[in-house]
C-alpha cells in the first residue's frame, strides 16, 4: 500500500487536532456553565430555606398573639395558637418569592416516634425521608438531602437534569410541639438556561472545527507549493539545467533550503565549469604536440626516404614529442590523485628530513645545471600531515626553481617555527616570475611567457597540484619573485594533528 501523502496526513491530524481541541474546549465551557448553574440553584434554594424559616416564625409569635388576645391562658392558649398557626401556614407560601419553590409541613407526635404530614404545597414537595426529619431535630439546624450525585454530563447530549434540592428546616411550634418544614427547589429555570446553550454551543463547535481544519490546510498548501518549486527546481537540476535558482524570498525554513539548494547549485555549476575548463585546457594542450607529431610525420613521408638528415631531425622531433605527451598524461593522472581526499595520511614526520630528501632527488635529476642546492641542517623539526604529499608539493617548488634558475644559480629549502606552525620556504635566484602573472600561476595550464619561451617543457600543472596538496593539508602558500633576481614560495603548515582534509 503506497503510504499516504503529506498533505492527507495533515488532513487527519488537522481534523483529530480539531476534534480535539474545539471537543475540550466545548466541555470546559459546558461544565463552566452548568456549575454556574448549580451554583445559582444552590443559592436559590438557601434563600428560600430563609425566607421560609422567617415566614413560620413571624407566623408562630402572630398567632401566640391572638392567642393570647382572645383571653386563653396555659394549655388553652397553645393549643389555640397551634391551630391559627396551622390555619396561616397555606397563606404563608403562595406569596411572592417563596413560590418558587415546593414546601411540606411535617409535625411530630406527641410521643416522637412518627412524623405527620399536616400540610404540602403541591406533589413535588413531598418526600420520603423520614430519617432525614429525624437527624434535622436531633441537629437543631437545617439539613440539606438533595440533590444526590448530579450527572456530570447533563444537557450536554440529552435535556438537563439537575436534579431536586431539598432542605428540612427544624421548626419550634407552640403547643412544645416541634415540626419541619421541607424545602424542595426544582431548578427547571437552570436545566432550561443549560438546555437553550446546547444548540448554539454545537454549531459553535462544528464551525470551529471546520475553521480549523480549513486554516491548516490552506497553510499546509502555502507549504507544499513553497516545496513543490524546490522539487521543481532540483527537476531541472537533474535535468542538467544549472542556471536555476529558487526563490528565496520570506523568513522561513523553506527559504533557508531554497538557499542551501542554491548554494549547492552555484557549487555544481562552478565545478561543472572548472571540469569543463579543465578538459579544454588539457585537450588543447594535448593537441600541440599531436599537431607537431603529424606534421612531422609529413616531412617524413615527402622527404624522409632521400634525405636521412631531415629523416632524423623528424624521428627526434616525433620522439620528443611524443615524450612531451607521455608527461602530460602522467601529470593529468598525477593532478586527479592529487584531487582524491581519501589517501591523506595524518602521522608525525621531521619537514626536515623529508626537506633534505627533496632537494637530494633533485639534485641527481639536475646534476648537469650546475646548481647550489642548501637545505635545512638543523635537528628534527616535527609536525602532523602526510609526508608523502607534502614531499611532492615540495618537489614541484624545487623543481621549478631548477627550471628557471640559470646555471651557477641557487636553490633553498629553508625551514622554521613559527608559533603552532611551521614555515618552509623554498626560494632560488632565478629568472623571477614577472608581477602579471603572480595571481595565475596557481591556475592550471598556466605558464609565464618567459618560461613558454625557454626549453623546459612544463605544461604549468605543477603550482596547481602543489596548492591544492597544501590547501587539502590545512596550509597556505604564497609567492614572492622579482624578475631577474629571483623567487619564494612559502608554505605555512600546521604543527598539530590536523582536522579532516578539505575538499
Ligand atoms: N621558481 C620559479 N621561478 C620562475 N618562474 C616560476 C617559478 N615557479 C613557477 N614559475 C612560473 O609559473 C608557471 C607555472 O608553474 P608550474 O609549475 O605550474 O608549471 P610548469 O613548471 O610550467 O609546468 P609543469 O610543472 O607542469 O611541468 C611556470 O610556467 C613559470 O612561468
Ligand atoms: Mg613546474
């Protein structure tokens, strides 16, 4: 099965996001309101428990009074003031605040075991809790029995129920007779309050999910387009187009992409060009002596066969050139080498061994120029890199201060501390290298005129090879020269164990 696409994932997560997030919200504020609403029930019926304990007791002393009035004394009186009491107690609750809620009347016996049911308001204010009178007079305060364990979720998904508040208020009624009165308060105002919420607070949430989900998309495919240029632009980079770049407007991680993709891109290009460069260059000097074999190889068919000297002079001449492109061939292979980054060793070597090593091959290779050759007589001068490379870059110096150092001339190969680094120089009292041609000498294929004229035979490969072993050793090399008087390369190397090769 093919694993689902960002964007459908996105989908999903947007949507379970949403559910989420608009479902929690939605609960929080349901159980916000539907406390607030118990709450207010809550306060409700103590307010109506008030009003009616104030109500029996204003009662009670009224008709103690008129009792009292209507000249009865003793046993007489209370009695009389219980049944006026019992008379007014219907009147009591039909009036102003207290309808609102339910009441019953409940008296004692005389011998206190049963509770009588003397008068109710209406059906819901009666209650069976016998149990309940009995603890409220043993309490002589006002006991609350309902309501019992409110569902958390109603009228969030059916109609609400908050259930039924019930308080048994203790009473003191004349007579020594002692009663409670039932408060019973049904919160429909509440449940309606929770129930008129629960249709808008439904479309609310639904609204706010699709919201969402809509928002992260449209955002999520701002996104996608932004990768779908990339992609489109790395497309074309396979394709073998260059000269693309990607937009990298905005302050986003895509543009931070877009910019590395760019940069890689610029890095493909300039490599691209230089191999390109590169292969010209070569080409074109292969084609000098190939150019040269062939026209000597004319002379020979037209006039080798009678003139054994022109025959001789054009086998020389083919011999040496042929030789030249054996050189550049092997310079090329040794130029790739040097190119590869995975064969530099990184070990402790003495520069001035391998110094005196250099300058003693070249002293064998150039033993007819009659040259000086002074190098390093000091002790071990240690450092890290590899010797081998380094042992070639110095060659190619001293090898060119040969080249274009006149007989009887001088060729130096000094070394020194300096700080961390150690510094060789390798300078010779040659022709010089003239001021134009300081900045391309590392360049491939270049050559100063004055050397192209002189009888060396270079292909100017060497400086390149040489910078780019000292660059890939964490080292710089610069020149020095002045025409007629002579020329210094120095190289600055590191005495430490060095960080990986650069490229
Ligand atoms: N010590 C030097 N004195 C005078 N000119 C120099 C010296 N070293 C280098 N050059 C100049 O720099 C050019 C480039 O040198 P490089 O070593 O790259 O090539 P080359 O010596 O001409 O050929 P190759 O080294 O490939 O055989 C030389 O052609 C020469 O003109
Ligand atoms: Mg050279």
């Amino acid at each position: 099965m093919r694993p689902l696409s960002i964007r459908a994932r996105v989908l999903y997560l947007a949507i379970v996001f949403a559910v989420l997030l608009v479902g929690s919200v939605t609960l929080a504020t349901y159980f916000f309101v539907a406390d607030g609403m118990a709450s207010s029930a809550q306060n409700t019926t103590w307010r109506l428990t008030r009003l009616a304990s104030q109500a029996v007791a204003k009662a009670t002393t009224t008709a103690k009074l008129q009792a009292a009035s209507e000249g009865l004394f003793g046993e007489d009186r209370e009695q009389e003031a219980f049944r006026l009491l019992m008379r007014t107690v219907p009147d009591l609750f039909t009036v102003g605040a207290v309808e609102e809620g339910a009441f019953a009347l409940y008296v004692q016996d005389a011998d206190e075991s049963q509770f009588r049911l003397v008068w109710f308001s209406d059906d819901r204010a009666v209650v069976d809790d016998a149990d309940g009178l009995v603890q409220t007079l043993s309490d002589r305060q006002p006991l609350q029995t309902g309501p019992v364990d409110r569902d958390l979720l109603t009228g969030m998904f059916t109609r609400a129920d908050l259930g039924k508040y019930i308080v048994h208020v203790p009473l003191d009624l004349p007579d020594n007779m002692a009663g409670v009165i039932d408060v019973v308060y049904l919160p429909t105002r509440e449940e309606g309050i929770l129930d008129s919420a629960r249709s808008p607070m439904f479309i609310v949430g639904v609204f706010a999910m699709m919201i969402a989900v809509l928002m992260m998309q449209v955002i999520m495919g701002w996104v996608l387009s932004l990768v779908d240029n990339v992609r489109t632009a790395a497309d074309s980079v396979d394709a073998g187009q260059l000269d693309v770049r990607l937009p990298e407007e905005g302050e986003h991680e895509i543009a931070d992409l877009a910019k590395s993709l760019n940069a890689l891109i610029d890095r493909l290009r300039r490599r691209a060009e230089a191999q390109t460069r590169f292969v010209a260059d070569a080409s074109h000097e292969l084609a000098t002596p190939v150019a040269g074999i062939r026209g000597y190889v004319n002379i020979l068919r037209a006039w080798g066969a009678e003139d054994p000297a022109m025959r001789e002079e054009a086998i020389a001449a083919i011999d040496r050139e042929s030789r030249r492109m054996a050189r550049l061939c092997s310079d090329l292979l040794s130029m790739i080498r040097s190119e590869g980054v995975l064969d530099f060793r990184n070990v402790r070597y003495d520069i001035n061994a391998a110094s005196r090593e250099v300058l003693a091959g070249a002293a064998t290779r150039y033993i007819d120029r009659n040259l000086e050759f002074v190098g390093p007589d000091e002790g071990p001068l240690w450092l890290y890199g590899d010797p081998d490379r380094i042992e070639e870059a110095l060659a190619i110096l001293v090898d060119n201060s040969c080249k274009y150092t006149e007989a009887g001339g001088r060729v130096q190969l000094a070394t020194r501390r300096h700080r961390d680094r150690v510094i060789v120089e390798v300078s010779d009292t040659g022709i010089g290298i003239p001021e134009k041609d300081l900045s391309s000498i590392f360049e491939r294929f270049y050559r100063s005129d004055a050397s192209r004229s002189q009888e060396t035979g270079g292909f100017g490969l060497g400086l390149p090879i040489a910078k780019h072993i000292i660059d890939a050793s964490g080292g710089m090399i610069w020149v020095r020269s002045k025409v007629g008087s002579g020329t210094t390369f120095t190289i600055s190397l590191s005495r430490n164990r060095a960080k990986e090769p650069k490229e």
